[in-house]
C-alpha cells in the first residue's frame, strides 16, 4: 500500500459508494434492527442472511464489514467504476483466482453532519489476523467518547495529535477552516489522507513524533485521543503504546498542548493518570501543569484496577490469555505496576483553555451516567470560570437555573422518616449534584432575578437563623463559586 495509489482511487471509489448507498442509514435499513444489532455484536450470520439479496449494497457490507470471501465479479459490479485491479494494486483489497477479500477496514459514519467514510486497518473482530506494530486502529469506543465530548463551536485552526485513522481530524473538518495532522506512524497518515480525499477534504499531514512537526506554530483548538495505555517503556503496538513509561504519555500531552494553543483556544485530550499509593491523583494531575496561563477541567470517567486494566489491554491487542507468552507480558506488566505502588489507572477527559490569568485547575470526578456530551459543557465551564474571575460574587445577584432541583432523601427512622441528605441537582449536561444543609437550601430559595445580591441574602439568614454572618460568608462565597462552576446557579 502506498499513498499515491491509494488517493489514485478515492475518486471512483467515492462514486461507487455513493452509488450504491454505503451509508449508515441504507445499512441499517437493508439490515434491520436485528441483523445490524448483530453486526455490532460481530456476529456475521445474520447480517450475511439479510444481505443475501441486497445488491450491491449487500455485497459492499459482506466485502468491508463482514471481511467475507466474495466472488470477483460480484466485487468488481459493486465497485464500478473502480477497476478491481486497481483496487488490489492500492492495497484495497487482495485477490486469489476468482475470490477477492478486503485487506482495509472501510465504514460509513454519520458524526453528526451527514454520512463520512473512514479507511483503517481490520480489526480482527470479524475474520482471525495479526497485529502488525504500525497497525492503523479504527474507530473504537475512546475516538467515540472524544468525538462526543470535543467542542464543537467554529474556530480557524485545528490541530489533531497521533491523529491515526484520522476520525478527529475528520470531524474537526466540519466546524474549523484548516485541520493539520501529525503521527509517528506513516502508515497512519497514508490512511488519513485517503479518508479526507474519500470524503472530498484536504487536510495538512505531517509525520512525526508529539509535537515536534508544529514546533513553533499555534492553533485555535488542539485535540488528542494519543497511546495513553499506562504500561512499560516499550512499543508494541504503536496506537496504543507510546513509548514512555506509565502514564508519562498523558503528562506530556497534558502538560505541552497550551503551548500550541492561541489566547482562548482550547484543548481535548483523553488521557489516563496514576493513582499511586499515598498520593492524591488530582494533585498529580495539576503537578503537570503551569501555574500561569492555564485554565484546566479535569474530568474522570473511570478507575481500573491494575489486574482489569491489564487483562483489558492484552485482550484489546488480540492477546490470548491462555497463551504462556501473554501470561508472561502480563506478570512483567503487573509487576511493574506494583514496583510504582499503582493501585489503579484513572480515565477521562482533559480540557484546557489558554489565557493570560494565573491558572485555575479543577479535577474531579464524573463517574455517573449522563447523556449529553462535555464538549459544549466544557466551553460554557470555562465561560463560567471566565466570570468569577472577573466578578465579586458577594456584590452580584444570582438565580437558581430552571433545570435544578432541590430532591430530600428520607429512609425510615424510628420516629418516622428520617431526612438522610438534601441535595441540589442539575437535570441536563453532566447531572451535577450538591449535597446541602437547611441554611444552604434557604439561601438558594432566596436567589432571584430581581433579588437580592448574595451578601445581603447572607445578612439576612444570619439574622433569621441567629447564625455569625461572617462564618456565614466564609462558607457561602466557596459554595456559590462550586455551584457556577456546575451550572446550578448562574448571575442574574
């Protein structure tokens, strides 16, 4: 495979597709609800059995998404007007006699602007193959969480690091004006620039490790889904394996990407951390960053056990846990786990903002399910920051947002029901919630458009309930600031 043969063929390829509708939507109507829920199981019998009289629509989905052996000519009619030679010379796919295979991963998806298609390298999932060391990852459930929690608003410039299959700077195409791309691996470049040119775009590709191709530029947004697997300092699959050891390939990509960044611009990186015995892993995280010109929302989604975290990887890689050498790698992997006292891997979302302020940097944990994705919440979270950082909220007035509620947890008491916690909880985004006592829960109910600013609302429950109006303060002006940050309460 080589890139001028494979962007020689995107043109026909991208009519035959077109032609035959290889589109989420066709499939899943050619499918059914229950073959494609099958197909996402990778089980290939009852997609096989749908597509059996799909035309070439269901020769396409046999071909790419089941990896079957198909008939050359069957091929050949749904993949007119590319020639099948030409298909087999780009590395498309191979050829034996009158049987012709897919040698790459070629899907559909719809981000969220209409239908793309992706090339990358098969995964296994359908037909048993090895793992090659440049082998070129598709889209999987982390470049799905990034593509959801990544903001999306209109910048100018986007800049996509170890882009691999290229999926983030594909979306990235949709709401920026340029996109440029790095990876180490060639391989992955080559594939990324025959998905743009597939999907009729033009994106800047440059080779190379981390940063080291744009040394000296900056952009408006900066977005990452690196090899951030926590592991040895070894390589043994590039997409995945970064080379450093443990979690240094978070906290290199966490602690440069402002430097790449203009004023404002923002950051999405998913990452994973440590969480070291005796240690704090929000301290960790914030011991990366500068103590000037760096706002940081650091969000955990999840924590793994060091025995979890590695079996899920060896599998993830095709590692056979029956398999001596697999049980080998594991034992040095825990071993090595356990010589830096880990007891666990943390996972999530990093989002950074560059400004000209001292850096304010909050992680915390979002380990409950919600719906809405972070990237739209994480620009209206450093908006929110933006205005505390310019405002005293003693003198401001706030109101309570539509979309939270007080909620009182009761369980049965002796006396009847006991009243367990109160709490104020946010109804959208990442469904915060706030446990709070009687004062708090009184001094939110006084909260209002036309009302009173917060220091006045505080004279006045101190009076009512007889409490010291300066330990009052001193316990409100950190809890309004918690509450903005969430999106509980916001200036009137």
């Amino acid at each position: 495979m080589t890139r001028d043969l494979l962007l020689s063929i995107c043109g026909p390829l991208r009519e035959a597709l077109t032609r035959c509708a290889y589109d989420t939507d066709s499939i899943l109507d050619l499918l059914g609800a229950d073959a494609h829920a099958a197909l996402d199981r990778h089980e290939p019998v009852p997609v096989r059995r749908a597509t059996a009289n799909g035309g070439d629509l269901g020769q396409l989905v046999r071909l790419f998404l089941l990896c079957d052996d198909c008939d050359a000519a069957d091929v050949a009619s749904a993949l007119a007007p590319l020639a099948l030679d030409d298909a087999v010379a780009a590395g498309l796919l191979s050829r034996t006699g009158e049987t012709v295979r897919a040698e790459l991963d070629l899907r559909p998806l719809d981000l969220g602007t209409g239908n793309r298609w992706v090339l990358s390298d098969l995964d296994g999932s359908m037909r048993a193959r090895p793992t090659a060391d440049d082998h070129v990852i598709g889209v999987g459930h982390a470049s799905l969480s990034l593509l959801q929690g990544t903001p999306t608003r209109p910048v100018g410039t986007v800049l996509d690091v170890g882009t691999g299959c290229g999926i983030q700077a594909l979306r990235a195409a949709d709401y920026s004006g340029t996109v440029t791309a790095t990876d180490i691996n060639p391989r992955a470049l080559d594939l990324t620039a025959a998905t743009a040119a597939l999907n009729g775009l033009d994106f800047e590709l440059l080779e190379g490790s981390w940063f080291e191709p744009v040394e000296g530029r900056t952009f408006d947004q900066v977005v990452a889904n690196p090899p951030f697997v926590v592991s040895e300092a070894r390589v043994v699959n590039s997409y995945r394996d970064s080379g450093l050891d443990l979690d240094e390939a978070s906290e290199l990509m966490i602690s440069r990407s402002a430097e790449y960044l203009n004023t404002g611009g923002t950051a999405a990186l998913l990452a994973s951390w440590l969480h070291v015995e005796g240690e704090d892993w929000r301290h960790r995280i914030a011991s990366w960053l500068p103590a000037h010109g760096i706002d940081a929302w650091i969000v955990q989604r999840d924590v793994a056990d060091p025995a979890l975290y590695v079996g899920t990887w060896l599998r993830d890689g095709g590692g056979d846990p029956r398999d001596p050498a697999v049980q080998a790698r594991a034992q040095r992997w825990l071993d090595h786990l356990e010589q830096a006292d880990v007891e666990g891997v943390g996972f999530g979302f990093v989002y950074l903002r560059r400004t000209d302020e001292p850096s304010d940097i909050l992680c915390e944990d979002l380990r409950h399910g919600f719906t809405d994705p972070l990237g739209d919440e994480a620009l209206a979270y450093f908006e929110r920051l933006a205005w505390l950082r310019e405002h005293d909220v003693l003198s401001a007035r706030f109101a309570v947002r539509p979309d939270t509620a007080l909620e009182r947890v009761y369980l049965p008491g002796e006396d009847g029901w006991d009243q367990v916690v109160a709490r104020v909880h946010r109804g959208n985004g990442p469904q915060w919630q706030h446990e709070v006592d009687d004062l708090t829960a009184a001094l939110l109910a006084g909260m209002r458009d036309d009302g009173l600013a917060l220091e006045e609302l505080i004279t006045l429950l101190a009076f009512a309930h007889g409490e010291d109006e300066e330990s009052l303060t001193a316990t409100a002006v950190p809890l309004v600031h918690s509450l903005v940050r969430h999106g509980l309460i916001e200036p009137a």
